[in-house]
C-alpha cells in the first residue's frame, strides 16, 4: 500500500506501530518521523513516537517530541491526545 501512496498517514501509522508490536523501535522511530515528516497533524504520530524514543532511553528526543505534538494539538483541537502527550512530557522532564 505504501508503493502506491507514500505518504498516506493512516498506512504510514499502521506500519510505524507494526514495528512497535514487534519490537523494532529504531524501526517504528523512523516511520513516525517519515509520518510527521508527511503529515505534522498526524498527532498520535508523536505519542507513539515518544515512547518509542523512551523505550529506547533517547529521552530529550522524546521529551522533544511529546513537545511538537502538543503543538500540533493546538493547531487540530484534539484534547485528548495533548492530554496524553502533556502527561508523558511530565513524567519525563
């Protein structure tokens, strides 16, 4: 599916979290950052994103993240996932 579109978020998203059930999270690490990369709205991009980075002990690479994404959040009004992102950043930073 990604051959045929690239850039499509939702496909994008599917594999970066394949990579994250199977344990490959320098793999997942790079979907997302292909996915907000393409799609900066994309805002779980940056929760799962960030916990990937966690897990992997990059944690300023996370805390920054966490941070994009919340700024994303603003922008897309999505209250939930800023609430996420806000809770992980203060767990961290």
């Amino acid at each position: 599916m990604l051959d045929q579109d690239p850039k499509n978020s939702f496909v994008r998203y599917a594999l970066a979290m394949d990579h994250v059930t199977g344990g490959d999270l320098e793999g997942a690490v790079a979907e997302f950052r292909i996915l907000l990369a393409n799609d900066a709205n994309y805002c779980a991009g940056y929760f799962h994103g960030g916990q990937s980075l966690e897990k992997l002990g990059r944690i300023d690479e996370a805390a920054s993240l966490y941070r994009d994404g919340i700024d994303a959040t603003r922008r897309t009004g999505d209250a939930h996932t800023r609430s996420e992102l806000e809770a992980a950043l203060s767990m961290i930073a």
